[in-house]
C-alpha cells in the first residue's frame, strides 16, 4: 500500500519528548504538527492541533538526532507499508534531503519505536549494534537487516516463553514432590506415634498383671 503526495510536504523543525517524536511540517499553506510514537503504549503517527510545548522537548536522544540529520528540510514524496514474512508491518517513507532520494523505515518492536534511514547504498539505524553506518549495503539488503532484527527478537521472545513454561512446570514439580514429602513425613510421625502409644499400652498392660 502506498500514498503518494500531490504537493511538497517540508519537514521544518524536530522535537522529542519521553514518548513522542514531533515534526513541524509545512503542507499546502500550512504548518502541521505530526506525532510520531516512540513505543510503550504510544505507537503509530499523529497529528496534533499543536506543536510540542518546550517543557516535554528532550534532547541528546539517538533517535532525534538521526532525525535532524536526514530530515531537517526533507520534501516528503510517497509513504507506503511493508510486509515482511507476513508477520510485521514497516513502514517505508521517501523522500529527498539536498535533492538526494532518502528512504526512512519505520516500525516498533519489543515495545520501541525502531528507525533506520537509507541513501546512496549506505545505511544507519537504532538498532544495529555492529555499526553506527553501513556502507554498500542495497535497499534491499536494509531490509533484510529489519528482517534479521525482528527474527532475532521474536527467537528470544519464544525462547522466554519456553523458560518461563520450563519453570512453572519445574515449580509445580517440586511443589508436587514436597507436598508427597510433607505427606509421607506426615504419615512416619503419624505411624511413630501409634506405636508408642502401642508400647505404652502394652507396659501398662504388664505392669497391671504384676
């Protein structure tokens, strides 16, 4: 599915706060205030009548500086939606920084909002961990880094269910076996007492025939 945009949106100015990313972007006349969720229960774009107020904005945060740098001034051109292995959905927008042709994926995972911005076969992301910037590196193959990425999460994510399974079946084992143990206890102190109550009866019985 894509959009494609009859006139020029601008990116002009870019804030954050803890739960939104805020972009101020010129369209048809006018400024517009687009929100864009930064995970936890905030998830997906907006729009809002406002801007962010100075008292939420944040600074030094990755995101918003990764932000500032491919999208500050940024002519938006066409905003579509990917599939990938029919179980997440990215978002994909394009766009042009110093006429040069930009692509910005979008999509959230684990409960954060993930980014990663792609150009002239090179590639930078938040998620990535093995390099601040990839170079040489397809469109396509950026893709297949979201690909990897979400594969990963979603093998750990099964891998803590099955541990978390394997320890309640481990817990309602040991509570099984102590509570076979607490019974069988039971029963000995159970068994002891009746025969000392049997020997006792049988002193008591002795001495009443002497």
């Amino acid at each position: 599915m894509s959009i494609f945009l009859s006139s020029a949106p601008m990116i002009q100015k870019i804030y954050t706060s803890y739960n939104f990313l805020s972009f101020n972007v010129r369209y048809e006349g006018k400024t517009h205030f687009l929100y864009l969720g930064r995970g936890g229960g905030y998830e997906g774009l907006f729009i809002r009548p406002k801007q962010l107020e100075s008292f939420h904005r944040q600074s030094g945060e990755r995101g918003l500086a990764l932000c500032r740098k491919y999208l500050m001034s940024a002519i938006i051109e066409e905003i579509q939606w990917r599939e990938i292995k029919d179980q997440w959905v990215v978002q994909e927008i394009i766009f042009y920084q110093q006429k040069t042709k930009r692509h910005l994926f979008i999509f959230y995972a684990d409960h954060f909002l993930h980014l990663l911005f792609w150009e002239k076969n090179s590639a930078v992301s938040t998620f990535d961990e093995k390099s601040a910037k990839r170079k040489e590196i397809t469109l396509e193959e950026s893709v297949s880094l979201i690909e990897d990425f979400l594969t990963r999460l979603k093998a750990k994510e099964i891998k803590a269910q099955r541990e978390l399974l394997e320890f309640q079946e481990s817990f309602l084992e040991e509570g099984e076996e102590f509570q076979q143990q607490k019974s069988q206890k039971k029963q000995e102190k159970f068994l002891k007492r009746k025969i000392k109550n049997i020997e006792e009866d049988l002193k008591k019985s002795r001495l009443a025939e002497e």
